[in-house]
C-alpha cells in the first residue's frame, strides 16, 4: 500500500505527468465545491491546483509601490496606478529549490534562518498536495472536508513549517515557531494546503505595510489600502491567489479587507475559534475566514471552530456549537420571520461627511433588498437611533465607574478625589428617567475601555512559550528588528518600534475596565435586541472606502473611524460582512496647509471600489447570520473578480 502511494505521488510530483485535463479547471473564483467537485470527477488534482494559484503569484505577487531607496520597502513609498501586482503575499511555502525553479526570490523562502529547509517532516505545499493526489487515487475519497483548498495565513499566527514573526524583521534563532496554532493544525488535519504566509500590518496594527514584507495594495486599485491590517490576507483571495485566507479581528481587521475587497468576511464570536498561536492575542482578537462566497466561509468555520484548551475562552463555546454544520445553514433563499433591526447610529449622514454617504446610500439599496427577501425591517428611521434607549438606561449602571468618571460636573469629588454628593441616588434617578442621562455615550463611543499591561502580558507570553534562544522578550524584540522608517501617522504609517517602547513600559496588569465594558456593552445590545424581537442588526461594514496609500486617512467623526464599525465586535458579538456593491466616486483626503487640521476632502472622484453591508448577531447565533447573508448573496451577487487581476493566458 505504502509503496504504491509512494509512486503514485512521485508521478505526480513530475511535471506534465499529471493529467492533462486539468489544465481546462479554471481556478478564477472557483469556490470549495468547485475544487472538490472537479477533483472527484478526475479532471483536477490538488497539486495541479497548487500549481495554478501558484502561476497567479507569479504574475501578480509583485512589488506595487515606488520604493526609491530599495527593494526592503523600509523608507518612503509612493503608490502606483494599476500597477497590476500586491505584495499580498510575504512568504511561500516551497522548498529551496522548488522555489528557486519557479523565480521566487530568497525573500519569500519557507525560512530565512534555515537555508537547506530539507526536513522531511516539514513537506512543503506541493509536497502535501501530491501525498492528497496519492491518498484518493488509492481510496477514491477525498482526505478530508477541505481537502485540495489552498489558503494564506495572516503572518499574526504560528505554522511550524514557515516564518511567523507578524511581519517583524527580527533576528529570531529560528524564524520558525515550534509548532502550528490550533487553528492552522486543524485546517491541516482537514486536508486544507498551507501555501502561503499572507503580508500584514506589522504585528497586527493598522497598517498596510510590515517591516519585512513592505507595503501591499489593492486589486481594485493599487494606489490604495486593501485594509490595513489583515489586507496581505483580503488581497490574495480577492485576487484569486489563494482558496480563503485566515484574518485577524481587533476592531475590523477581517471586515476592513472583506469590505475592501469584495469578500466575505466572519468574525466569529470571541470564545468560538481558539486564539493560539497568535501574536499578541487579547480579549478581543477574533480567528476568522475571508473567502469569496458565504458558503466558503462557512465550511472552514466548522473545521476551526470549537473547545481548545489552550484557549480558556473556548471553555465558553462548549455545549453551544450546532447540531448541524454550519455550511448547512448557508444555503437560505429567504428571509421570512427574521427580524433585522438597522443601526442608524452607523448611518446618519448628519454625523459625518461627504466620504460616508455612497457607501450608506449602498447599504440603504442593501436594506431594501432585506426586505424583499421576506426579512422584517426594524428601522428606527433616518436621524433615529436603534440602541439609545438601552445605552441611557444601561450605562450609568453597568459601567458605574467610568460612567461617573465621565461626568466630573454631575459627580463631583473633593480634594480626596473622594465623592462629594451621593452618586447612587443620582444614578437611581437617571435608571427612572434617562432623560437625566446627560448627552455623550452612543452605542458607537461607549468604549473600548482602557486596560493597563495586557499587550504586555499577552505578547510576553508568546515569546515565551515560542521559547526562541535569540528573542525571549519584548525587549530583545524591539532591539533585534529593523523598522520602516517612514512613519506619517495621518496615513496610518505607526511608529511600530515606539508602540512597542510604550507597550514594554507598562508594569502591571489591570483589565478590570476593559471586563465591565465588555459585559456593559453586551448587556446594552442584548437587552435592546430582546426588548425590540430582533434576530439581527445591519449596517454598513464601514463607511469610508479603502484610502489612498500614503494620503492622508479620514480622521475619526462622531465614533466612526476611517475603516470599519468595528466596536460591537469588540465585545465578543459576531459579525459577518458581505459584497454589497461598488461606489461610483470617493471623496479623498488630501493635504492642505490652508485647510483647518492641515487637511481637507477632495472630491468627486470617479472610482469603482467595493462597499459592504454587515450584519451583527447575538454570541453563538453564527447559524443565523449565514442564512441572513446566503440569501443576501444570493439574491444580489454583488461579488466582482477585479479587473486587472483575472485569469492568465493559457499556457
């Protein structure tokens, strides 16, 4: 048996050998079932798949900024029209010479720091494909419920057989970490093929560059952000790099891309999907999938999804997975019965400018959609705020101290900082009558709460259970990397070595804010959704189309920033983006010494960017928002491949 599967997956190792109807499988946009669907048939083989994703690195992969002073992208960047390339991609899981073979340079080798990378237990991506190819020529069956579906991993998470250093160009003893995260190990195990590491912003920060991988661009328009953080990830499925991607969510780093780069995107309940393996986890960083169709996403959330106990969060999640699969609820045509209610807090254009108001006018058409699908529309109406209620009767008691703390002129302390006047009997009275709630929290600035030590903490832990002989703490981090040096913080280019300093500077842990927020913030939703029947929320997944890299971003406005509407999430709520459609103009921030902040919008500019709708559930009810936006996906198909990035010429 063993030797016939040796043979088997020598031949298909050798080019040309493999069989020839599987240079006809198309892999532009081909979803899971398309790959799974023509390997049964015999007309494709998983390493002919690897092969085709592989030629579209090749063409598409490339540098897209101006990088005057050299190719390591440390300096100043200029963007580049059309430039027809991403950097989406920072490292490649090929072996030296497979890689050298196909003219992949020694910056996206498995390894910087073990050149031979001739281990036998680390099989490379084609390596792993044609071992899947000699498992089903011998059986006839598939190797597992994700077998043949090759994925990016945002370089923020561990795989034992390529780099991890969140994008850092640290001087690690081993770049390698010792083992997968949970996560990666259980795609593995499903059969999925890890081809890639996908670029970042550095170390899970709102960037769209990394210190060793560069800036990365978007494929609907490369002067601009695919998404900051987990863009490398949203820009290779866009392009049709990579099967899905694995992102990262904070607060938005999985929507921003998915809204970006017309995908979808899953960011799952916090206690869902187990955060190790992950550089500089936190209370609110979420695993989730970004894939091109709904259903994607669903089926690698039920490889991923569950109990890990290296994640005590996932203690949650036990007993509250459900009964059936979760690709068994992303098939919904209709909505008869669910209650949508619209958070206008995220769409009222008197709160924002005219770079808001498309992409609301968008998810308004979205909405109408909704309803046409059979869904109840509880809408607050323009102007009107779903949450307001619950945020004034909720707030001053459940986050008691920071709401006191907010309002010195109706809480009043002496010279011990000691409280001058009863506050319990004030904040009686305001549980009574909320109009006695003074003007100020809205579901969109109630928090995040400040926390002291926990980056510290968390990150410490990792390099400390990474165990490297070379980079042990945060401090050796900081003096073993080199940094970008171009840092303008209006264009979201952070000083990533002074965020570090400050991280490293903290000398105790302190999350008791950063707990009451979150259970304030989940009381404030729960309860409004119960009060009002609602199933689930809508809004857009953000209002600002994605930037131009290097131009100023838009500055944050009435709680909503230039990325996505991503505070809910934060408190643990699952969140779910969807294409809904693509902008005809943009207003862009440009520099203006003359203009108030030094900076004014521009516009309007004809552009044709993606724009998302989102759609926001109680914990655990993922089953609910994949019927929601199944039957949003299709009934309006708003998906488009991006034009300067399709199929190849036939060889």
């Amino acid at each position: 048996m063993f030797r016939r599967l040796a043979f088997v997956s020598l031949i298909l190792l050798i080019p040309g050998l493999a069989s020839a109807q599987t240079a006809k499988f198309k892999v532009d946009e081909a979803t899971i079932e398309d790959i799974q669907s023509a390997i049964l048939r015999g007309e494709l083989t998983s390493t002919h798949v690897v092969e085709l994703y592989l030629n579209r690195i090749k063409a598409y992969n490339g540098t897209c900024v101006n990088q005057p002073d050299g190719a390591l992208g440390l300096g100043p960047i200029t963007p580049i029209k059309n430039a027809r390339q991403l950097n989406a991609l920072m490292t490649l899981n090929l072996r030296p010479a497979k890689r050298q073979a196909l003219g992949f340079d020694r910056r996206k080798a498995r390894s910087m720091t073990d050149p031979l990378d001739n281990d036998p237990a680390m099989p490379d991506a084609l390596e792993v494909a044609a071992r899947q190819d000699a498992y089903f020529a011998s059986t006839g069956k598939l190797i597992g419920p994700l077998h043949g579906v090759v994925f990016s991993i945002k370089d923020q998470y561990d795989t034992f057989d390529m780099r991890t250093t969140g994008g850092m160009d640290s001087a690690y003893a081993s770049d390698r970490p010792p083992d997968d995260a949970t996560f990666v190990k259980r795609l593995r195990e499903a059969g999925a093929i890890i081809l890639a590491k996908a670029n970042l912003g550095e170390m899970g920060t709102p960037n769209s560059r990394s210190s060793f991988g560069g800036p990365f661009c978007n494929p609907y328009d490369t002067t601009r952000s695919p998404g900051t953080s987990s863009g490398g990830s949203g820009a290779s499925v866009a392009a049709n790099l990579v099967t899905c991607s694995i992102g990262e969510e904070t607060g938005g780093s999985i929507h921003h891309p998915a809204k970006n780069n017309s995908l979808v995107g899953l960011a799952p309940t916090q206690e869902l999907v187990s955060r190790d393996g992950m550089i500089g986890a936190a209370l609110n960083t979420r695993v989730g999938p970004l894939c091109r169709s709904v259903r994607d996403a669903a089926r690698v959330l039920e490889v991923i999804a569950g109990y890990d106990p290296k994640d005590e969060l996932t203690a949650f999640s036990v007993g509250r997975l459900p009964s059936e699969p979760y690709r068994s609820f992303a098939n919904e045509r209709k909505l008869d019965g669910i209650r949508i209610g619209v958070i206008r807090e995220h769409m009222d254009k008197k709160l924002f400018t005219e770079a808001d108001v498309e992409s609301i006018d968008i998810v308004e058409r979205a909405i109408s959609d909704l309803r046409r699908l059979g869904a109840t529309i509880v809408d607050p109406g323009a102007g009107g705020a779903l949450f307001q209620s619950c945020v004034d009767k909720y707030a001053p008691i459940y986050r008691n101290r920071m709401f006191i703390e907010q309002f010195p002129n109706l809480f009043p302390v002496d010279s011990n900082g000691k409280p001058a006047s009863d506050n319990i009997t004030r904040l009686v009275d305001m549980f009574f009558d909320p109009s006695l709630v003074p003007a100020g929290p809205t579901i969109r600035s109630m928090g995040p709460a400040p926390n002291l030590g926990q980056a510290k903490y968390m990150l410490s832990r990792y390099l400390k259970e990474r165990g490297d002989a070379n980079i042990k703490t945060i401090r050796d981090l900081i003096d073993k990397s080199n940094f970008y040096r171009d840092v303008r913080p209006d264009a979201g280019f952070i000083d990533r070595k002074a965020a570090l300093e400050e991280i490293n500077s903290s000398v105790t842990l302190d999350m008791v804010n950063l707990f009451q927020d979150r259970f304030a913030y989940q009381q404030v939703v729960l309860q409004c959704m119960a009060q009002q029947n609602l199933d689930a929320l809508v809004s857009p997944a953000g209002n600002i189309p994605a930037y131009i890299l290097g131009a100023p971003i838009e500055p944050p406005l009435n709680g909503r920033t230039n990325s996505v509407w991503g505070l809910l999430g934060q408190h643990g709520i699952p969140t779910l983006s969807v294409p809904a459609g693509f902008t005809t103009h943009v207003f862009d921030r440009v520099r203006d010494s003359g203009a108030p902040n030094g900076t004014r919008l521009a516009g309007p500019i004809p552009a044709k960017l993606p724009v998302g709708v989102m759609f926001f559930g109680r914990p655990f009810s993922e089953p609910l928002l994949l019927r929601i936006a199944s039957a949003y996906e299709a009934a309006t198909k708003h998906r488009m491949a991006p034009p300067d990035f399709g199929p190849l010429p036939e060889p």
